[in-house]
C-alpha cells in the first residue's frame, strides 16, 4: 500500500516566511524526534501503550470473528450503545466501508451481515425512533464503556432494556452484549451477576485509541467488514511509523508540520477529505485529535491552556460553505486533504454540444472533477499564504483505513509529546461528568451538588425570555 503526504504547501518557499514552514526548522524537529521517538519506545516496552500492539493480537482477533458469526445467526440487527471513542470508530469504519444502502435492504442483499446502527447521543427523539423500526426479537445491543459508568451509556442501556422487556417471551439478557473493564466496574459486575455476554477493553487502551478492540471491531464484524484485512492494513505501517528518522516517518512528519503550524498561529486544524466515505474518519479524527493535545497543563505541571482545535470538512462540498473563511478569513488554520487515487465506480459523462458552459465536461469523469477541484483548491490556498498539505491514498479499503487509522493514532500520541503534554488522559471532561452526576441524584455527590447551586448563585441570572 502506497502512502503519500505532499507537503510542499506548508513550506515557506510557497505560503510564505509568516506561515511557512523553513527547511531549518524541519531539520531542528528532526532532531528533537530521535529524542521522543526513544521515550515512545521506552513506554511502549513498558506496556504503557499497548494501543501499538492491537494489530498483532490474532487470538482476540479470532474470538471477536467467533462471537460476530454467533451473533449474525442470531439477530439482523446489530445496535451499538455508546459515545465518543465507544462509537466514533465504529461510525468511521462502517461508512468508509460499507456500502450506503446497507441498512436499506433485506438480509439475502446484505449476505447475512446485520444491519448496523450505532446511537450515540441522549436525545429521546432519536432513540424512540430508532427503537420504532427495530424487532425485538432480532435486536442484539451492545452496550460499550471501559469505566462501566457512562451516564449516557447507561441512560441508553436502561432504556433498551424497558423496551425489550415489555416483550413477555423475550430474556434482556440474551439480546445484550457488555464491552467493558476485563476486571472493573458497574458493566463487569453486572455482567458476571446478570450472566450477560461480554467483551474486554484491554487495559490501558483508552476509549479514543480503541477502534482496534471489540469496541468497533464486534460490530464491524457483526456488519461485515472484514475487520482481518482492517488490522492487516495497520500491521503492515507500524513499521513505517515505528523508528526515528522523521523525513520518513508519516506519522511523525505530519505531526511535525500541525505543530509548527501551530506554533505559527495555525490553532485551527482542518481535515478535509475529497470523499465521502473518509468523512466519518475526519469526525473520528476531530475527538482523537482534540481530547488528546487540548489540555491546561504540561507533563511537569506548567498551565499553557494548549492545543489545536480540529475542524472536519468535506470535499467538495464545503468549497461551498466554509472555504471562503480558509480562503480570506484569519490566518489562524492548516488544512489537511486527504486524496483518494481511485474510485470503485465512475460516471463518463457526455455534454452537450450546443452548450459550451456543459459542453466542457465531456469526455471528462466525476471522479476526475473531484479531483481537479481538490488541487485548485489547494492552488488557491497556497496563492492566499494559507497552509495546507495532502495525505494521498490508493483507495479506500480496508487496509487502506487500516492503516490510516494507526497512522493517525501514533501521529497524536506523538504531537502529545511535541506539544509536552499527555496525550492520553482528558481531565478536561471530567469536572461535567462531576456535575451532571450530581444533578441526576448520583449517590455521592452531594458535595459537587452543592458546589453546582453556589456557582449559579455567584452572578445575576440573565436570560431573554420570547413568547
């Protein structure tokens, strides 16, 4: 599988000295990458980051391809209960590569697959509706939290549980499988107590580095993705991403290029790829990228308030609707393409030849105007000193989102250290967690409760009421 990432757009020779990057600067980070390179490795032989291991792990593997195929004799439907890394993964994957009708047609159409639905929000509408065209009979949730103590998750759980239940004849128990802490934690308990089917988060493998464990790879499989060639795509990158040497190491080089931007003034980073299918991937990206570098503190224990803030885009559609900002606006943005080489299927098209405003187009194809229009958009940023790279992929599939998704992985694990700060933990969404427990009666949190009433009580209450 061939890999590209054209970088000659963030370079100073071609957006200028105030947002480009010098050829100095590059070789200076070089340097310092030989530096972090060894701490990623020290840890990883540590067992700090077992998320590099995920693709090797072929006993795992083979369980969740066994669990998959009892499910898929069992139910049609397949419903992911979950948020943030115990969904964003799955959603990716599924819609990179499955086909968009797949929850459409009957079960021959699909060969068996399931139908896949994946609910990660609390809005009651949504999930009555979602409920509404799901047979209890043929519904199997899985219901996906490493702590077991996800108020949405299990808001979600308790819900679909009442729903089944008011079918007599139907056990909960059978229609429910729990991914969770192999040790810890209200899932765990339940699931030995309940006598509930479960899976393992390995430890340490945090939600938004998960997308290789039964988190996404169950219901992928369950779907039919054929999550072998998945993993095999990441496999064989990670020894393109595992050694020092910057200038030939995509994760780290690209890492490098967002920091430097950064550093610039570039503290919005743009993911744009020209094709549907890698749009969930961007919004996969825009949690991993944000929850890990957007932090208050450095790994000493300095307050910065630092990190980029990732945007998700789609060629070309936003040519439409946010370019114009990147093109004029503030100076303050990188973008990343992402380019696909070739397309599974295309449109020839014919023009018409008293019409010279169409006419233009014939003989051309639809994915050669993708692409053409993705390098002009390119052009014209770069003509604007705006920044932009291409990430430049063969096709899309399965290895190839494989391998992008360890790719993407190890290039934040990275910037974390670039940036000095942990890139795997999220302090930052701990403190609404607190709050929202409190308000909802959570057994223990009285005090937090009152810490909630006194901070609504320290400024005038101001609200614009129209009836």
């Amino acid at each position: 599988m061939k890999l590209e990432i054209d970088f000659t757009n963030m370079m100073a020779d071609a957006v200028g000295s105030r947002q480009g990057i010098r050829d100095e600067e590059l070789q200076t980070a070089a340097d310092h990458c030989r530096d972090l390179h060894a701490l990623i490795s020290m840890r990883r032989q540590e067992g700090e980051l077992p998320f590099f291991n995920l693709p090797f792990e072929k006993a795992a593997t083979a369980e969740i391809i066994k669990l998959a195929g009892e499910l898929r004799q069992r139910f049609t439907t397949i419903v992911v209960l979950g948020i943030g890394g115990s969904a964003l993964g799955t959603k990716a994957v599924m819609s990179a590569l499955r086909p968009v009708w797949h929850n459409l047609v009957d079960d021959e159409t699909r060969q068996d697959a399931c139908r896949l639905f994946v609910l990660d929000n609390v809005d009651p509408e949504t999930f009555a509706e979602h409920l509404q065209v799901f047979e209890p009979v043929d519904t199997c949730f899985l219901v996906i939290s490493k702590s077991g103590s996800t108020v949405e998750t299990t808001c979600q759980f308790l819900a679909a549980r009442q729903w089944l239940t008011t079918e007599k004849q139907l056990d909960y128990r059978d229609h429910f499988v729990l991914i969770t802490d192999p040790e810890s934690g209200p899932l765990r308990e339940l699931a030995e107590r309940e006598k509930l089917r479960s899976c393992s988060i390995p430890p340490k493998v945090g939600g938004r580095f998960s997308v290789f464990t039964p988190v996404s790879l169950l219901p992928l499989a369950c779907a039919g993705v054929d999550i072998g060639r998945l993993l095999a795509g990441a496999a064989a990158l990670e020894p393109k991403v595992n050694h020092d040497d910057m200038f030939s190491n995509p994760a780290y080089l690209n890492g490098v290029l967002q920091y430097l931007a950064y550093q610039k003034g570039a503290s919005i980073s743009v993911m744009m790829p020209y094709s549907d299918r890698l749009f969930g991937l961007a919004d996969w990206f825009r949690q991993l990228w944000a929850e890990s570098l957007g932090k208050k503190h450095t790994l000493d224990g300095q307050v910065v308030h630092v990190g980029p803030t990732p945007v998700n885009a789609l060629g070309t559609t936003d040519q439409h609707s946010q370019v114009q900002l990147y093109m004029e606006g503030p100076f303050d943005k990188v973008i990343t393409m992402i380019a696909v080489e070739s397309f599974e299927r295309d449109f020839q098209l014919r023009g018409f030849e008293d019409t010279p405003a169409m006419n233009y187009l014939d003989g051309k194809s639809m994915a050669g105007l993708l692409t053409a229009e993705r390098q002009a958009t390119a052009a014209a940023l770069a003509r604007n000193l705006r920044p932009n790279c291409t990430l430049r992929v063969p096709d899309v599939s399965a290895e190839t989102v494989g391998a992008l998704l360890y790719l993407l992985q190890v290039q934040t694990l990275f910037s974390g250290y670039l940036f000095n700060v942990n890139p795997l933990d999220q302090p930052g969404v701990e403190e609404g967690k607190l709050f929202t427990y409190a308000l909802m009666g959570r057994a223990g949190y009285d005090q937090k409760r009152q810490e909630y009433e006194k901070l609504q009580g320290q400024s005038p209450h101001r609200c614009l009421i129209v009836s």
